[in-house]
C-alpha cells in the first residue's frame, strides 16, 4: 500500500492534524477514500478539510501545498474504482457503513 502524510488543519482547535492515509493517483492528482474503517461517522481529516481545504502533503520526499475538495457524484465511480483497485477492503467498508464514504481529490497548487 502506498501512503502519503496529509495535513489539515483542525476546524475546531485551527492546530495542524497529521494523518497518513493509503492514496491513489490520477495523473497529478491523489485520490483519498474517507472510509474511516467503514465507521458511521467521517474521519476528522476529512471534516478538516471540508472545513478549510488548503492542506499540506508529503508524497515519500516530495513535500506541496494543495487544495482538498470532494469528488463530485459524476467523479466518484471512477475515482472509487481506482481507490478500491489500491486497497480492495473499501467496497468492504462502504458494504457496511450506514454513510455514503467519500473520496477526496488532492490537486498541487502552484
């Protein structure tokens, strides 16, 4: 599984959030899934970022400002199906979660 380092900042206390999540890549952009193990609830990463997009990633050495945003429901079939082709266990999670799970595009900004 390949992960990357996302760093939002907290909607509530403002204070920088690290997490490592597993990602997929299309083309220049990276593709999360806020599967939080199939919980009901969204992880705080993803509120995070709802809440001020403007994030901070680092890809192995490769450290970039980015901006977050929410697939949009035409993005997401595809954006899944590459997500699940990275760690299959999230048609798992979203089997089983009482939420539709969502998937973040990540895209560098300049």
């Amino acid at each position: 599984m390949t992960t990357l380092l996302l760093t939002t900042r907290g909607r509530k206390s403002g204070q920088p959030r690290r997490t490592a999540l597993i990602y997929a890549q299309d083309g220049d952009r990276y593709v999360l899934v806020g599967s939080n193990g199939g919980s009901s609830h969204h992880p705080a990463w993803y509120l995070n970022l709802v809440e001020h997009p403007e994030v901070a990633v680092q890809v192995g050495a490769d450290k970039f400002l980015a901006r977050a945003r929410t697939a949009t429901a035409q993005e997401k079939p595809a954006l899944w199906t590459l997500a699940a082709s990275a760690f299959p266990q999230y048609d798992t999670y979203q089997a089983t979660a009482d939420r539709e799970i969502p998937v973040v595009i990540i895209e560098r900004v300049s």
